[in-house]
C-alpha cells in the first residue's frame, strides 16, 4: 500500500506454453486467408467439372469472404458470452468438415453452399484466435508482438494461396485445394483444449438474434454492392444495395444504444484516439485493396507476365509487409505507436508517388514502389489492431476484434470499388482521345470496357493494344497520386490523434495507456 493507494501487480510475462499456444492460433489464420484466395487458379478446372456458369463462379469465389465478412462482429461478440476457445473448437470442427463437404461437391449448387458455410465457420476463427492472443498475452509489449505474428500469418497466407493452389493443381483434382482445412483443423483440436485457455466470458449468453440480422444484412449489402461496382459499374441494384446497407446498418447501431446487453457495445470505441485508428484501417484497407488490384493487373495485361510469374515478383513485397510488421511493435516501443504508424504511412505515400511513375516499359519501378507501399503499410497495420484490441478490457476482445477486421474487411473491398472506378475512368478518358479513328463503335466500344477487351482485339485489330497499354499505366499513376495524397492526410491524422507530449510519455487518451490500464484490473 503506497500513500496513492494499493499497488496493482503488473501482468505476469508469457512463457514457453503461451508461445506454443500462439503457434496454435496462426493455423487457423494461415487457413483463413489460403482459402480467401486459394481458389483463383481452381475455378477454371471446377468450371469444366462442375457446369458452373458466369455468375455461379462468381459466387464460388465470393461467397467465403462473403459469409466472414457478414458475421465477423456477432462471432466476435459471441466469444465474449460463451468463451473464445469453445467458440474457436466449434469453428475448426465445423471447418474441417465443411472443408470435406466443398472438396467432394457433386455440382456447382453444393459447391456454393459449402463454401458459405466455410465461412460462417471461418468468421469464428479469426476473432477468436484475436481475443485468445489477448488472455495468452497480457503485458502490452508481448501482446503487439504476439499480433504481429498473427497479422503475418494472415497477410502470408493471402500472398501464398494463389500459390499453393498452383502447386496442388499440378497434381491433384480441384477439390485437394479445400482439403488442406483438414489437417490443420486436427491439428488445433488435438492441441487446443490442451495449451489455449477458456478466456474470460460475460455472465450472459443471450443473443439478440435481430442484431445478429441487422449486422449480416448491413455488412453484405455493403460488401456486395461495392464489389458490384467494381464488376459492373454504378447500376439501380448497386444503389438500392448501398441503400439497404445505410439503413440496417443505422438500425442495428440504435438497436445496440437502446438494448440493456448488446450484440457490439459502442461505448468500448468512445475513446478519441481509438476513432482514427479505425480510420486508419479503413481507408489505409480501401488504398491497399484498390491499388493491389490494379498492379497486378498492370503486371500481367500491361507489363505480359504470366499469372504465375506476377505472383513471384510481388513475393518480395509480401515478405516486405512481414518484416515490418513485425519490426513494428519494437519501433512503437521505442518511439511510441503514434509517430511509427504516421512515419508508416509517409512511406507509403512515397512507394505510391514511385508507383504514379508507371508507363508502359516501367515494370520495375512499379515493383520496386510497391515494396516500399507494403513496407509502409505493414508499420501501421498490426499496430492499429493492437490500438483497437488493447483500448477495450479484456473481457470484450472478441467484439473489439470482429469491429477492426470488419472495418478492414469493408475498406479492402470498397478500395476495389472506389479506386478501380477511379481507374477505369482514367482509362476510357485516355484511350478515347488515342485510339485510331477508324475504329467501328463496336470495336472502339470493347477496347473502352476495360483493358482484357482491349487485349483480345490486340491480334485482329492492330493500333488498339499500344494505346490501351499506355491509358491502363496513366490509370495506374492517377491512381498513385491519389493514394500518396490521402496517406499523408491519415499521417497527419494519425500523428495528431496520437501525438506524444513533452516527456516522451503516451497522452492520457493513448491507446495504448488504456492498454496498460485495462490489463492491470
């Protein structure tokens, strides 16, 4: 007992089995994110095998990410009430054999609904491997480093999917892709119950199924409609869809102030620094999204390399965003989580203004910038999670962790949308004051869609393919500047809601005293 009042034991240091405890968790997240994108090089084959069309393709390929997006912030809160590592063991049996489900599927109808229900039993995983990090790792400097490492994981298995979906096609029949849920999913049941810890749960475990329903309907509509946009264009369907989005996701947000125990508690995001943290992940999730997009496109229709030779030049910067992210929670230490996330973006705003050099012959340039976007981005990227995740107690980490993957979610998505409109309104621009006169209206009409219409007229239509090539790079350098423009505006924001004052010490609203704060109780 001190004259200021007792003093509180500091939380105990991880040890050996909290570590291998973490090794556990990265399974899961590995998985998610394979299977994210591991379906990118399978859809042709199921295509042939399955008789699915266009649009049931589509939905093959979207209605995982789909179904986690949807349900990430009720799967969240529902750890809190009935325990994480319940939730979590539930989830990996679930996905295990959903996973045989999606890999034995006799037509393309089956196929889609194994896939929406991987990812109902995929939104369980993330935000409870999240949470979990938080009741393993409770001294604030273990923990950023603890979800440096998951962070890594996810970000390594989107870069690998594409890949190891390669690797198996070469060898076995489409449905391999989906088997590798299997062994991990083993895996974490075998070792769970045994190294990861119930963590804490609310006494409640009533669920208000209408949030529930207010939330999957607002995320969808959303996550739907932007994607729609970035297919499609602005069509009636996008708005109404953007619409029901609004509005369900503005009743669910009153439903949650008015309910005595609500699905997501918004008062856990009151905290003033915590809102532009979120801003961060939004915004600096529509930059990265968008522009991801449009590189690899540029490599592959602008540049003519190969899929799979696209995906080995954009290795290095996959292994770029790694590394800094976890550097990240060493710098922060040092430096304060706030000056390195603002000093992240300005990175990532000069990678951007390399990438803006793009031509038609500036394939290395590109590349070389892009490395230096993900080394920028991997500064704030893990931190930010930590700010939002750190800055609620730790008996509400699971909704806190459904809210910050949601926000990235909705921005990587609205990112494709935004800035591919944004990219493809450059590229008409460009190429109808380029393309030859001579052109019929139908053939001028297809080479203006997009720059794939423009490479198939490339061998009947000559003067058509130079000219695109050039509008596709100008779309990519607007595009560029537009990004390093609005980094620095989330630096300046981000520098400020976080700023240090005089004494090195982290302002009385920082995050990441709230941490601390919150850890010690």
């Amino acid at each position: 007992m001190t004259q200021n009042g007792p003093v509180l034991d500091a939380p105990a240091p991880a040890g050996r089995r909290e570590w291998l405890a973490l090794a556990v968790l990265a399974l899961p997240t590995l998985l998610v994110a394979v299977d994210l994108s591991v379906l990118f090089l399978a859809l042709p084959q199921l295509a042939v095998d399955l008789g699915a069309d266009a649009v049931t393709q589509l939905w093959i390929g979207d209605v995982y990410g789909f179904m986690v997006a949807g349900l990430l912030v009720t799967m969240g809160a529902l750890g809190d009430r009935i325990g994480r590592r319940r939730l979590l063991l539930v989830g990996a049996a679930a996905f295990a054999a959903f996973s045989l489900l999606a890999a034995f599927s006799t037509s393309s109808g089956m196929l889609v609904v194994s896939r929406a229900l991987l990812g109902v039993a995929g939104a369980t995983l993330m935000p409870s491997t999240l949470a979990l990090i938080s009741d393993l790792f409770r001294q604030p400097a273990q923990r950023s480093t603890a979800i440096a490492v998951w962070m890594s994981c996810f970000l390594a298995g989107n870069a690998a999917g594409p890949l190891v979906g390669g690797v198996l096609l070469e060898f076995f029949w489409w449905g391999s892709v989906f088997l590798l849920g299997v062994p991990v999913m083993a895996v974490l049941l075998l070792a769970g119950p045994v190294l990861l810890p119930k963590g804490q749960r609310r006494g409640s475990v009533r669920v208000d199924l209408s949030s529930v329903l207010l939330s999957l309907v607002a995320v969808l509509s959303l996550v739907y409609a932007v994607k729609h946009v970035a297919r499609y264009g602005l069509e009636p369907l996008v708005g109404l869809l953007l619409l029901v989005g609004v509005v369900t996701g503005a009743v669910f947000i009153r439903r949650q102030r008015a309910l005595p125990d609500p699905l997501l508690d918004l008062g856990l995001f009151a905290r003033r620094s915590v809102r532009p943290v979120l801003v961060v992940l939004v915004v600096g999730g529509m930059l990265l999204g968008g522009s991801t997009l449009l590189v690899t496109q540029y490599l592959q229709l602008v540049a003519e390399l190969s899929p799979l030779r696209a995906g080995l030049w954009l290795l290095p910067s996959t292994v770029a965003m790694i590394l800094a992210v976890m550097v990240a929670p060493m710098l922060a230490g040092r430096f304060g989580a706030g000056p390195v996330m603002a000093a992240g973006l300005v990175i990532a705003a000069a990678g951007f203004l390399l990438v803006a050099t793009a031509d038609v012959g500036g394939q290395t340039m590109v590349l070389a910038g892009w490395v230096v976007v993900a080394v920028g981005n991997g500064l704030p990227a893990g931190l930010g999670v930590d700010l939002v995740v750190g800055s609620v107690p730790p008996e509400r980490a699971g909704a806190a962790s459904g809210i910050s993957e949601t926000s990235s979610e909705l921005g990587f998505a609205a990112g494709i949308a935004v800035l591919g409109s944004l990219a493809a309104t450059v590229y008409r621009a460009r190429l109808e004051d380029a393309l030859p006169e001579n052109l019929g209206p139908e053939v001028a009409a297809k080479a203006l869609d997009g720059m794939t219409g423009a490479m198939e007229l490339a061998d009947r239509v000559p003067g058509v393919l130079g000219p695109a090539q050039e509008a596709y790079a100008g779309a990519l350098a607007t595009v560029g500047l537009v990004a390093a423009a609005v980094s620095v505006a989330l630096a300046v924001l981000i520098a400020l809601a976080l700023r240090r004052p005089t004494g090195g010490k982290e302002s009385a609203d920082s995050p990441s005293v709230a941490t601390s704060a919150h850890l010690e109780r």
